[in-house]
C-alpha cells in the first residue's frame, strides 16, 4: 500500500493544490503485499494535503480524503 500512497501524493504534487487526485479502478485492496486492506481518511490526508482525492475501489465505493468529502458535502 505505500507505493500506491506514493503513487497518489506524486500525482497530487505535479498539479496546481485544489485540483482532484482521481483513481477510477484498475486495483484491490488485495494487491497490496505490506498492508492488504483499504486507505484510511489520514493516509489519503497525509498523501495529498491540498488536493482532494477520490480512489474508486468499485461502482459503489471509494475512498476519499477529507478535502473530497468537504467539497461533496
């Protein structure tokens, strides 16, 4: 799972703060060979402070960090 949070917070980095940070699919939570299981709302904080995110796991789940939640509330 720290790749994918490296992945996502380098993304996060080369585009201007307030812009979204989408991952639409392609992924489980199995994958993941250190930590298999999904992102918690810090892990996305931490990994972009100034984006929001949007991880789509599948049609009716994502995870969201706390920018995203605020901007869809």
């Amino acid at each position: 799972m720290k790749k994918a949070l490296n992945i996502v917070s380098q993304r996060a980095k080369e585009i201007d703060p307030g812009q979204w940070v989408f991952v639409l699919g392609g992924w489980n939570e199995q994958q993941f060979a250190d930590t298999p299981g999904g992102f918690t709302t810090e892990e996305l904080d931490a990994a972009a402070p100034e984006n929001p995110m949007f991880i789509q796991k599948s049609y009716s789940k994502a995870y969201m960090n706390s920018l995203a939640e605020q901007e869809l509330a």
